[in-house]
C-alpha cells in the first residue's frame, strides 16, 4: 500500500511540475507570437506581466523552470521505476519533454 501511495505522490510531482515548465514555455510563445509588441522589450515587458509581482525578471523565471524541470526528471525518473505499463510510458514521455525543455532553457541562457 505504501508503494501504490508514494508512487501516486511521484506522479502528482512530476506532471505538475512538468505542466508548469510546459506553460511557461507556451506563454513565452504566445507572447513571442503576439503581433502588437514589435521590440524584445516590450515581449520581456508584457511576459513579466503575466506573472506575480514578486517574480521581477525574466532570470528569476529562468531558474524557476530549470528547477522545475529537474524536478520532474527526477520525480519522473523515480515514478517510471515504480510502474508498469501505460503509466511507465507516460512516465518516459513527461521524462523525455523535460529533458528536452531543460535543454532549451539552458542553451536560451547562453
């Protein structure tokens, strides 16, 4: 029974953790994206709007994401080991697109 809980606890971790650096990424997008802003100021500007006032850069949300990103490797890492089936390949992917995002955000830091 303790297993089936911990491993619940796992995936809980790993896809929220997962969808918060998968939103971040689609609202850099479709600020990106949006035809009224013409410089990279204002995108960084209306970008920073979309979050709370105490985040006040866009390397504080930088290292957010990397560290929500790493949190989801590992929790995914740990969940994949836990579970058979449909769920160790959902596990595989929430891995895979992480590693991936977290790549994309150090190579964006250089």
């Amino acid at each position: 029974m303790a297993i089936k809980k911990n491993n619940k606890v796992l995936k809980v971790i790993s896809l929220i953790t997962f969808f918060l650096v998968l939103y971040v990424q689609f609202l850099w997008i479709i600020v990106a994206e949006t035809k009224g802003l013409s410089n990279q100021n204002d995108k960084v500007n209306a970008f920073l709007r979309l979050f709370p006032p105490f985040i006040k850069s866009v390397s504080e949300i930088t290292y957010i994401t990397l560290i929500c990103a790493a949190i989801a490797i590992i929790s995914s890492v740990k969940w994949k080991s836990k579970s058979v089936g449909s769920e160790k390949t959902f596990a595989t992917i929430v891995m895979s697109v992480s590693i991936l995002i977290l790549l994309l955000t150090l190579f964006q830091m250089m």
